[in-house]
C-alpha cells in the first residue's frame, strides 16, 4: 500500500491521465444529472495566488433535487495540488469538471453530508458541467479510492439505554480519517474504467478493494468525561 496521498490531487492526476481521452460529454438535460444554479464568480487571494474567494452563492442541484448550496465567501483551492504539478496535469480551475470541484471542496470541508454523498455528488456534478462519461467515472473512483473521508462518532459516558439519566454526556463530533490505497492497482482500475464502462455500484466494490481507511474511529466511543 502506498504513503496517504492528497485525495484532491488524486483526483486530478487521475484526470490528467485521461487527458487523452475524447469520449462524448453527456447532456445534463437529456439525462438528467441535475443541474447548477448561479455561476462561478471567484476573486484571487494574494497571499497564496492558488486559492479563490468565491464571491457570489453557487449551487448544485443533485437528480435527486438535494441541494448543495456554497455561500459567497467560501474559499476553494480546486485540487490542493503543488504547483510544481500543474504543468503536466493542468490548472486546478480547469476542465469541465471546475464547477463540480468548487462544490466538492466546500463539502469536504464542512463535513455535513457523508463522505460518500459528497464523492457521488461530485460524479453527477461533473457530468451535469460536461464531463466526459469515461473521464467522470475514473474521477469518482479516484476520490472513492484517495478522497477526503469523515464520520460522525458518538462520544458518551454511558452504555446505550432507552431512557437518559442524570450525568449522561452524549456529543456528537465529525472526525476526518485517512487513506492509503494500492498506487498501481488504482491505475490498472482506471483503465479498467476507460475501457469497461461499469455501472457505479462496480466502481465502488472496486474502490473498497483498492483502498483502506487508516484509524477510522468506532460510531460510539466511550469517555469517562461527566
């Protein structure tokens, strides 16, 4: 298994590596990817000229009609990739899929949808900006496979029971988690993408078989704080 890898420069890698691919955009009206509402205003910021201010709300709407909503205000950095980078793979605010990204950023951020939510929103985000099919698939299995992860762990004093009792703590917090995952096997599913065009359910047994979580926290921990 490799070293923990930036899962926003995966994803972007992963891209660049089909950069040579010309398959057909899917229309987001003739099958119904959902759809975004507004436009990406964004003002550079002079301290670190990579990332952006985005400077007017922006939002995804899901197929399901979940709205992801990104307030102005919000700073985004496409893909947190060195620049040394970008020569090879391109701009972190280019490609079809910049309006996606900025979505994806802000909720892999907040962390209030689950991880998983927020990588499948991302393939019908890229999709819906014209994304090609292939190259928005090997994405979403690039950020199932090294993307941001986060859970929401119960931290309590007490064994589970019906009915609280003086004293009780129960607190809810969202703890991010890392990733390792198998480099080359990453590629050759990449491939197997491009060439299979498996459904989404294939592409996630795929992506568990690639990767693994690195000190994900139990849904319920117990602390001795009263």
């Amino acid at each position: 298994m490799s070293s923990p890898l930036s899962g926003r420069f995966w994803v972007i890698a992963m891209a660049a590596w089909l950069s040579i691919y010309t398959g057909n955009a899917y229309s987001a009206a003739e099958d119904n990817f959902g759809h975004f509402e507004g436009e990406v205003c964004t003002n550079w910021n002079d301290k670190d000229n990579r990332s952006m201010t985005l400077c007017a709300p922006f939002s995804f709407v899901d197929p399901e009609n979940m709205h992801w909503d990104v307030p102005a205000g919000t700073v985004v950095d496409g893909a947190s990739i060195p620049q040394a980078f970008w020569s090879f793979i391109g701009g972190p605010f280019e490609g079809a899929y910049r309006k996606a990204s900025v979505v994806h950023d802000y909720y892999c951020e907040v962390h209030t949808r689950p991880w998983q939510a927020v990588h499948r929103m991302f393939y019908y985000g890229m999709l819906a900006g014209g994304t090609p099919a292939t190259k928005a698939k090997v994405m979403y299995y690039a950020v199932l496979v090294g993307g941001p992860r986060w859970k929401t762990v119960l931290y309590t004093n007490h064994e589970p029971r019906a009915f609280p009792k003086p004293g009780d703590v129960d607190e809810t917090k969202v703890v991010p988690f890392a990733v390792e995952f198998d480099q080359r096997k990453t590629e050759e599913d990449a491939k197997w993408i491009e060439h299979n065009n498996p459904s989404l359910e294939d592409i996630e047994m795929r992506a568990k078989q690639a990767s693994r979580s690195i000190d994900e926290p139990r849904d319920r921990v117990r602390t001795d704080r009263k």
